[in-house]
C-alpha cells in the first residue's frame, strides 16, 4: 500500500483533508474546478473500494484485484468510440473526463497548493489508468452499477 499520490508530497488523507479545506476558499475559475475534480475522483474511487473507502493507494495483489474487477466489468479491451458521450461525460458540473487531464496538467505548471493538487490530481489519473488497463486507459466513469459490482470484488 501507499500513502502518497504520485508526486505530490501529499497523503491521501492529508490531500483530503486539504483539499476540502481549500474548497471553502478558493474562489471560482480552475484551481476551484481542480478541487472539484479531485473530490470527485476521490468520491469515485470511494465507490470502486465499496466499505473501506478511499484512504491508500492499492499496490501488489490489492491492486490486482481491484484492476482485475474493473476491466471484469468493462468487458476486455474496451476502446471507446471517440463520439461516445462517456469520453467527454463530466466527473462534475464544470470539467469532463478528457478536460480534467488538461486541468491537472495546467495546475502542475504553477506554485504552492496549486501545484501540489495539479500533483495529486495526477497521481489519481496515474492510479485510474492503472486500474483500467494502462496509460490513458481510464477514459469512462463506470455506472453506478457497474461501480457496485467493482466493489462486491
């Protein structure tokens, strides 16, 4: 198991825990959207773990069994169709799938907290993809069903 997320210097809990707190002042534009989105992948993940919640990055066999249970139930080698709305679907109100990547990347590029969320946002990117079956795998959010059954592993 580990703690940290990618890069950043940040622990899960403590990018949680920060992340939350950031919520409350940062004002609108993209460092707001970046939160979002964290919370969002963090509330997604939640999903996929079922009881246990989102609290480490899995490794070894955990991770293993997690991956195998997605790509169970997205079927094998799923590429999606470039026009599929799940490709461009929004994790939240304000940022899809394909612009978060671009989000993260942007946050990446600037100082302090914002930097540090561009980092965990990546290293959430980085773990999705491993989970879905490679670099760029994560492409879709599965149903809430299909979430349910990922986490009945």
């Amino acid at each position: 198991m580990v703690e940290r997320l990618g890069t950043s210097s940040w622990s899960v809990s403590e990018a949680r825990n920060m992340v939350a707190r950031l919520r409350h002042v940062a004002g609108d534009g993209p460092e707001y959207d970046g939160i979002e989105l964290f919370m969002a992948l963090c509330d997604y993940l939640d999903q996929l773990y079922g009881g246990t919640g989102f609290d480490i990055v899995f490794t070894g066999a955990e991770r293993q069994t997690l991956a195998d249970s997605v790509r169970k139930v997205r079927g094998p080698n799923v590429v999606p169709d470039p026009d599929s709305f799940r490709l461009v679907q929004p994790v939240n109100a304000a940022v899809t799938l394909v612009e978060g990547r671009t989000l993260t990347a942007w946050l990446e590029e600037r100082d302090g907290w914002q930097q540090e969320l561009g980092k965990a946002l990546h290293g959430l990117y980085i773990y999705l993809d491993q989970l879905y079956g490679g670099p760029g795998a994560f492409n879709e959010l599965l149903t809430p069903s299909e979430r349910l059954r990922v986490a009945q592993r």
